[in-house]
C-alpha cells in the first residue's frame, strides 16, 4: 500500500480578509504550490477535495470546481467536502484515501470560508445549521449555548472551574501573538481572560474563538512521487474518523466527544503510537472547554485531568512533552470554519520542518497530531503526522 | 488492488415524496440493505458519502451525521459531498476509493433532495447557484436558458432541429412510463411534445427535467466482502471524473461537453472497453439537448450525430445496440439533484441483476454506464458496470 506526504501547505492570513472567495483561494493555493521544493505545476494535480460550509453565504454554487478554475487545476475532479467544522479534515481524509487507492498520485484538500461577508444572522445561521436543529438550535441553543452546558458539566463532575479554562485563553493567544498568520495577534493576561463579559454562563468572550475569514490548501503525494517533489516530506502516518450523535442528549456522557476518542484510537493505531508520542498537536478549541475535553479525549491527560493539564500549562509551547495548539489554535488563530481542518496541517507542515517563526517552533518536534470537529462532536477526523514514515 | 462490487440499491419513488429528509432517507437506505442478500446488518458499514445540494433548503445542517445517526449507522466516517447535480456521482467515486484504499471494506454511497418544500424563488436560488453566478446567473440566464443556447448552437452546427428533441422525451416518457420509481409515469405523444409550452426557446416544458423529491443508497463491498454478501454482485469496472469552467463562454464549444469526455475516456480505459460495450446507459438528460450531447460525448453517437441517434430511437428499450435511460432519465424518472448520480446507480443494479419491472428490462444486460453532471458540465463524473469483472 502506497504511503503518503504532505509536500506543500499554504493558507492566508486568518481574520477579515480584503480579497474574494477565489482571490482568497488562490492565495492559499499559490503559496502551497510555491512550498512544494522540487520544481511543481499545479497541472500535475490530479484530483482535489475541498472543504467549505457556508461559502460566503452560498451566493457561488459548484464551488469546487469554481475553485480549481481559478488556481491552475481546471479540468481535475473536484468536489466539495461539507462536514460542518470538519469539513477540511474530512477533505483531507478523502484525499488521502485517493492516494492510497492508487487512483491519483498528487492530491489537493483545502478548506475556504468567507465569514465576514455575512450579516450577523446569516453568521449565526450557518453556524447554528451545524449543530442539532430540532432539539438544539429551534429551542434557542447555539454554539456557545451548547458548550457552556459542557463546561457546567466539567465543572460538575471534575471539580473544575472556570479558571482553568481561562488558561487555555491565555496559553493560545501567548501563541497566537506569535503567529503572523492569526486572526488575533495579542496576549491576554488572565485577569482579563477571566474577566471577559459573559456570552454564555460560564463562557466569556475569552473562552470563544473569533469568527474568521481564510483559506488554507495542502498538497499530498504518493510515496514514489514525494520524494521527487522533496527532501522534507511530511509523513500522513494515520487518519481516524468518526460520527456521533448531533444533540448533546443523545449521548451518554456530554464531557467527552466519542467521535474524537474513536478518530484518535484509529489514527494512533495506524501510526504504531500513543498520545504520549506526540510532540505538537492542533486541537478543535471553537472553545476553551473544547480545548480540555479534547485533550482528555485525545489521551493528553487522564479522564477529568484536562482542567488540571490546562492549569498547569502542560500544552504551553515547550513546557510539556505535547504542545498543544502552537498556532494559537482556533481560540487566537482563528476559526474559518471550513478552512480550519487543512488549516492545522499549514501548521503542523511547518513546524515538522523547522520552519516556523522563530519563538513560536515546537522543539525537535517529531510527531504532531490534528484534530477537526464538525458541530459539537458529530463529526470529527483527527490525523497524525510524522518527519519519519510509521 | 480490491475490485468493488454494488450489493445492494434502494430509492425512494421520486416525486413529491410526503416524508421529510430523515424519513426519505431511511426508506432509501433501508431498502438498499435488504436488497443485500446475505445476511446484511448496516452496522457492518465502515464508511459513507452523502450528496445533496439544498437538503430542503439547508434548515438542517451536519447532514451526513444527522442522516447516518437515523439509519442504524452511527458511528462511522460520514461526509457531504456537494458537487451540484454531481452530487451522488461523486459520492460514488470517493466509495469507490475509500475501498480502493484498503481503508474500508463496506462503504455507503448515497444522495438526497428535498425540492418541494422550497418555495418557488428558493428552488430557482438552489439550482441557479449551480451554474456560474457572475457571468450567467446574475445576468438571468438560469438553466433552461443556458442548455437553450447549447440547443440554439447544436441545432446550427449540425443541421438538427427541434423534432430530434422530441424524440429524446418521447423515448423516455415511454421508459418511464414503465418505472414505478419514477416522477412522470406517463407516456407523451410526438405531437404533445413537441407542442409543450416555451419555457426557453427552443426548449419547452417536455425538454426539461422535473424538480423532484427523492433519495438514493447503493452498499459497496471490496470483492473478498462482496462474495460473502451476495451471488450476483455488480462490478464497478470503471471510476472516470472531471471538471470545466463553470460559464460557458469560457469553453471553446457549447454544444460537447469536456468534463464527460474526459470522464468517460476513463472510466471506459479503466474497464477495458468502450462505447460500443455498454448495454444500457443512464445519462444525465436534465434537458433532452444534454441527452443528445450526452450520447456523442459518451461515444454512443458520432460528433453531430446525437440528433440522428435519437431521432431514429437508437436508444429506445431493446432497439439500438445500447439503451439510453430506460429508467425515463431525469427527463421522466425525475431528477432530485444530490440524489440522481446514485439513483442511476440504483437502476443499473436492478437491469444487471435482471431484477426490472417486466416490460422495461433491457434483454440480457451485461454492461452498464452512469453519466452524472454538475451544472452545466462544470463536474462529471463516469461509471462503467459489470455483471462480470473487468
């Protein structure tokens, strides 16, 4: 069975971006074109999957195909992948299994959203549309709603508080203000992280990510072909995916995703290694308790140690043996919805090669890990990433 | 490499079907599974692929996962793939090569719309979307105008008139006739058709594909699986894709459409055949003029040809050397977007298996093609079938 490489990654700049859908696309597309070493032509993709949900407020339709035309790939089968927030980890996902069937030897999975286009219904709509709609959303339970009634739990449970939660505000945006490609570039002192105004109890404004506009694409090969294109491949060693329940009380524990515990014991298993092998991971922190849940799921820290993990800052950039969300994650980053999933492989590219922004590189990092989620749990793809093949 | 196999197929009738979205589904789904012959449970599935376009006008979203979680299937991988009315053909491939990939052994292929709760403006919205926005939509050319022009120009080009159209309705109106599954179940005269009302010259209400309800759900097994699942499996010998420019002013022709050609090439290389070898064809005629492009772009007719070929019923039931939509096509069958590109999957199977309503079987069926379009030929994808192995 072939063996995959990521040997190009490129996105814009996360936030309020100027340009269009496609000025913004190819951005993304031209910069991981252009990262790829050996001397590429995007005429020699073959096939591409890209994620986006809302697209702007869906105003362009075959946006796919509209995307390809517009980057150098016309003629390529394309389509897009809609997984709420996971659609781009699911693009992902879809194009590595295209390698690995042997039908395709350079594949593009990428991700675009256009947030700030939208009125703030039309934002809250596309957002809300992600979540459960019968039980959740039409009784007035949105995104923030839906993970404050998590965080109470945790709470309940774990004997948290919000405290810990408002470290990993300050762990992301100390990470995000190092990252020239984050929506929001600055540090928050906890004082101010806990004291944000509320948005919904006990999430403040500091414990939500920002919605963001952005593109990000990343290039994949076959083993045989990689190596052509590069030195420094970046190895896709294991994918997991999964589903669950959309409403929250379909599930029998709401302080933990199965879709990610069942993605992540896919993409360890395949990868021949543990979370403790981890050197970066890229997790889905739309919110701060996101954030905890995940790195208890993800197997970072033991079941109801996630606040702990958070308070003593075990995920902060070269304190403990996994960085988690180097980039500033979704919290300080940014959250362009569709792009976020191939967002994180951006990331986790450059840091497997050394080549990030100095003050913000992960040490002698190995291994890393993503972690895409698509509503609050329904769907989730985590990938693991190696600089050696597993 | 796996070979993958069809071993199992279901739909909703289409038409305006009196369920909701969860409802169609699970019907669509429940009868592929027990179409399956062993003793098939659905949490044997390892994967799935969903297609839709509007889902009843995108009230509900993480579609996938809502409509895995109603159908015994939790749990597992599950995407939207959005490709316009390419939906479900792409939904096919990437199961396709989910199996290819070693990655899965069973996997879902499906589509669903939901047209008739969309009121009149939304319905124009979801398909104009489709089409190119900037040069085409925003300028009132929706649909039938577009496929008008390629009529207008196929017509000057190749010395055709609008009677070579009539015969394409009239030929699957008489399929579909026969077609409990299908939307228009009547048959229409020469003289009806070609006297329908003007909906865009030259095109009139019997040239254009109805908007209907419906859902569809094809089970695919790697061929060590397969054999355990049924006696009479049906091969995909076959995958071809493709894209184009969204406008048509963009192409050097308008009246052959690229994406299908390249598609088709493929497909027809990767099964070791061509044209000439497929016994029935289900095409995308969302207008009779994209039956007659069809046919010359799948190779059944000569360039120019395609008005000659259905003038003379080539593609009528048992006549010419291959059927042409002896489901009725969107034409008759009904076309409800995400839905077509696997509900032709669903009639293939049944004709290879021999398993047709008595009086629309196409005499004994070896070979079978596919052919699903987004827009206006931005995205197509292509399959060849087999009651034998390629």
């Amino acid at each position: 069975m072939v063996d995959v490489a990521v040997v190009g990654a490129g996105q814009t700049k996360y936030g309020n971006h100027p340009l269009g859908l496609k000025g913004m696309w190819a951005e993304a597309a031209s910069k991981a074109f252009s990262s790829v070493d050996g001397d590429f032509e995007p005429t020699s993709i073959d096939e591409a999957f890209i994620g986006t949900i809302a697209f702007g407020g869906a105003q362009l339709g075959n946006t796919a195909a509209l995307l390809t035309e517009h980057s150098g790939m016309d003629g390529i089968p394309v389509r897009r992948v809609e997984n709420a927030c996971a659609s781009s980890g699911f693009a992902l996902r879809d194009a590595w299994m295209a390698i690995k069937s042997g039908q395709a030897d350079v594949v593009v999975a990428g991700g675009i959203e256009k947030m700030n286009d939208l009125t703030p219904e039309r934002k809250r709509y596309w957002l809300g549309v992600s979540g459960d709609t019968e039980w959740e959303r039409l009784a007035g339970l949105t995104f923030p709603g839906t993970y404050a009634l998590m965080a109470r739990r945790y709470f309940h449970e774990f004997n948290a508080d919000h405290d810990d939660l408002v470290h990993v505000s300050v762990k992301n945006h100390l990470h995000g203000s190092m990252n020239p490609a984050a929506h929001i570039q600055k540090e928050v002192s906890f004082e101010k992280a806990a004291g944000g105004f509320m948005v919904a109890d006990p999430l403040t404004l500091y414990d939500c990510c920002p919605t963001s506009d952005g593109a990000s694409c990343v290039v994949l090969a076959a083993d045989h072909v990689a190596r052509k294109l590069t030195d420094t491949p970046v190895w896709v060693n294991g994918s997991g995916a999964a589903s669950d329940h959309l409403a929250l009380h379909d599930r029998p524990s709401i302080t933990q995703l199965k879709a990610t515990q069942i993605a992540s014991s896919r993409a360890y298993s395949m990868a021949g290694l543990t979370a403790s092998g981890i050197d970066l991971a890229e997790v889905h922190d739309c919110f701060t308790i996101a954030e905890v849940l995940a790195t208890e799921d993800l197997g970072f820290a033991k079941r109801g140690d996630g606040g702990v993990f958070a308070r003593e800052r075990e995920g902060q950039l070269n304190q403990g043996s996994t960085t988690v969300n180097a980039s500033g994650g979704l919290k300080s980053k940014g959250h362009p919805l569709g792009a976020t999933g191939t967002g994180q492989v951006v990331e986790v590219f450059k840091q497997l090669r050394g080549e990030v922004e100095s003050g913000r590189q992960v040490r002698d990092a190995q291994t890393a890990l993503t972690h895409n989620v698509g509503g609050s749990g329904a769907t989730c793809a985590v990938h693991v990433f190696g600089r050696d093949r597993s």
